[in-house]
C-alpha cells in the first residue's frame, strides 16, 4: 500500500526523489591509510571524533556537536575533534562555541579523497535538526569506512539500526546528561 501511494504521488508530480548517494568504491576501511594520514597530521595519539559535514549549516547543529565533544573530552581527554568541510569559517565558528583550537582540526578535502580522511576516525558523528529535512548519507560513508557512529535520537530509523547493530549510538540533543552518558561508553569502545 505505501509504495502505491509514493508511487501515485511520483506519477501526480506531488512527490520528488532526489537522488543521494555516495560512490562506496571510495569509502572502504583500510588500515594502511588510515595509519598514514593519522601520522600526517600527526594524530597517532588522539582519540579522533569525526565530524564531517561538507558545508557546515546550522541544521548540522554545530554548537550540540561542540557541546558532545566537550562531555567527550571529560572522559577521553585526548580526545580531538577533526572537522572535514569546504567552509572557510569553519574554525571560527568552533571558537565561537569556546573549543579551544587545540581540541579540533579542520581539513578541507576534495570529494574524491573523503574516504581517506573517514578513516582518520574512530567515531563518526551526525546531528541534525529534527525541523530540517536531511538524509544521512555521511552516516553510510562512516560505516563503509568502518566507524562506528553516534547520531541524536531524533533521527529514529537511522538510530535504531545503529544501535540494534551495535555498529553506533545515539543521544538525546541538549541533553547533558545523555552527552556524558554516551561519551563514557565510547571510551574504549
């Protein structure tokens, strides 16, 4: 019944598909790259919590990243936030929010070479806002790369699979309480 009312809705032009997906013949875990360009950017010691959003917006919720990062940060104390973005503002915003630059790295990286940049994580992180329309697509380029992932509970099919999978975690937005939960379980995880 569903897909005869989508596809109703196709045929009567009340309903647009837009094509989102990434090439995962470019993300794929691989040990000797990622050792490679965690020396590169001298990251061998660091616990590294991945935010890759392309063009930072604030249904990204960049100050709820920051605010992750630094319940995170009280538990894993090396703990650095690395930034993959084409915004040009994107290190200032981060200050704006009081991350210390010491705390994050912003790297601009062209879309062919993405892939090698997932695989400095550890974890991959995806907040959005529950009023902005958004996929998921970096959450899949996260897991083909290998890293697990932490998204905010509102994006319910995403967060459920991860967490029944075991393959990621969720966290209630504004939630302190649910940020220190979550960052105390990634230790050693």
């Amino acid at each position: 019944l569903a897909t005869r009312k989508v596809s109703a809705a196709l045929v009567q032009n009340k309903l647009s598909v837009i094509e989102n997906c990434a090439d995962l013949s470019r993300f794929r875990p691989d040990e000797a790259i990622r050792t490679r360009m965690r020396a590169q950017y001298g990251l061998e010691s660091n616990y590294v919590m991945l935010w890759l959003v392309g063009g930072i917006a604030t249904w990204h919720m960049p100050g709820e990243v920051v605010r992750f990062f630094l319940a995170c940060k009280r538990s894993i104390p090396h703990a650095k936030l690395l930034v993959l973005t084409q915004t040009s503002t994107a290190a200032s915003m981060l200050q704006s929010y009081n991350l210390a630059e010491a705390d994050f790295m912003v790297i601009s990286a062209v879309p062919e070479a993405v892939g090698d940049y997932i695989l400095m994580g550890d974890v991959g992180i995806s907040f959005l806002d529950p009023g902005h329309p958004a996929s998921a697509v970096k959450v899949g380029e996260y897991l083909a790369c290998g890293l697990p992932v932490i998204v905010d509970s509102g994006q319910k099919a995403v967060s459920n699979i991860l967490v029944s999978m075991k393959i990621g975690m969720a966290v209630e937005l504004f939630s302190e309480t649910s940020y220190q939960s979550v960052s105390e379980r990634l230790h050693g995880w």
